[in-house]
C-alpha cells in the first residue's frame, strides 16, 4: 500500500499563458493605441481614446479578479500586473499634462510616488513582501475616476464647467491619497527592514 499523501502534494502551478495573464498583456498593448488616439485630431478619436482607456482599466479589475478566484497566479504575473497599471495611469497623465489638460507638477508628483514605490517594495524584497494596502487600492480607484473624466470631451456635455472642477476634485483627492499612501509604505519599508535586521543581530 503507498504511503503518499495526496493533501501532502504541492498545488499545481498555473500556466503562464492564463486568460489572466492574457488580460494583463492585452492592457500593455493597449497603452501605445490609447496614446496613439489621444494625438489624433478629432472628437471621435478622443472619445476611442477614453473607451480605450476604460477598457484597459476594467481589464485591471476583471484579471485580478480571475487570478485570485481560478487560482491563476503567476510570478509573472505579479510583476506584468502592476507594470501594465502604472504604464496605463502614466501615460494617461503625461499626455493631458502635454495637451495641457492637466497641471505637470500633479503628473510628476504621481509618477515620482508610484515608481519610487516600487523600486522601495523591490529593495526591501530580501527582508519581506509590503502587502498592497486599502488605501493602495483607493487610490487606483480615485486616479482611474479622475484621468477618465479628463480624458472624455467633456465639451459634448450641458454644465462642461461643473465637470472640469469635478475632475478636479478627484484629482485632487487621488493625488492626496498617493501622496499618504506613499508615506506609508515608506514607513511599512523602514519597520520591516529595521525588524529583520535586529532578529540577524
């Protein structure tokens, strides 16, 4: 009789090619046609840039999403996922900031704080993962809220004002949240590196 344990079996992996994965890919490759549009003369071709650009974002929800519940996460994954985020938020603010729709000291600061955060999460990698926070997460949403209605010719609607300072708002709001969250994922950093490095003393 074989003593295997089955329940003592580790969990198969999941492929690399997973409709996730695929998700997260298809959301890399839409960053350059997003771009493409927004520089392209024309209202049609800025409202495809906005349904691009939702497209993209919900891509974001829906991969997640079906990572977690299918058991579909890769290593490849964890890095392509936020990679593909951060392309399509950055490049979303760097082109309003150049067709002047958005201020270039919001952009910056946004940019500064989502890649220094990673760069943070990848040299503090030796001593332990920082877990994505509700705050994170907020803030995604709020940016993503925010560079949507920027991005939509908002001159198609009665009250175009009203909608320029709602943008303004969330903006505002999501740039308040990335800069705290930032803060805190920086302090997240020292206790953990400081933690392991008095248990190796």
């Amino acid at each position: 009789m074989s003593s295997h344990d089955p329940a003592a079996s580790p969990a198969p992996q999941a492929p690399l090619w997973n409709i996730a994965n695929i998700l997260t890919m298809s959301r890399l490759v839409m960053v350059p046609v997003f771009v493409w549009f927004m520089f392209l003369d024309g209202t049609w071709w800025r409202l495809a840039a906005f349904g691009v650009f939702v497209l993209a974002a919900i891509t974001d929800r829906v991969d997640g999403e079906l990572a977690r519940r299918r058991n579909l996460v890769t290593d490849f994954g964890k890095i392509a996922d936020p990679i593909a985020d951060k392309a399509l938020t950055g490049a979303a603010l760097i082109v309003l900031s150049i067709q002047g729709d958005l201020w270039w000291w919001v952009t910056i600061a946004i940019l500064v704080r989502e890649w220094g955060i990673t760069l943070l999460r990848l040299a503090v990698l030796r001593y332990g993962v920082i877990p994505a926070s509700k705050g994170g997460k907020l803030k995604t949403v709020l940016q993503i809220v925010a560079i949507s209605i920027y991005l939509f010719p908002l001159h198609l609607l009665p009250f175009m004002d009203l909608f320029v300072w709602v943008a303004h708002g969330v903006m505002a709001a999501a740039l308040a949240v990335t800069l705290w969250t930032g803060l805190t994922y920086v302090v997240d950093a020292v206790r953990l590196a400081r933690a392991k490095g008095n248990r190796s003393d």
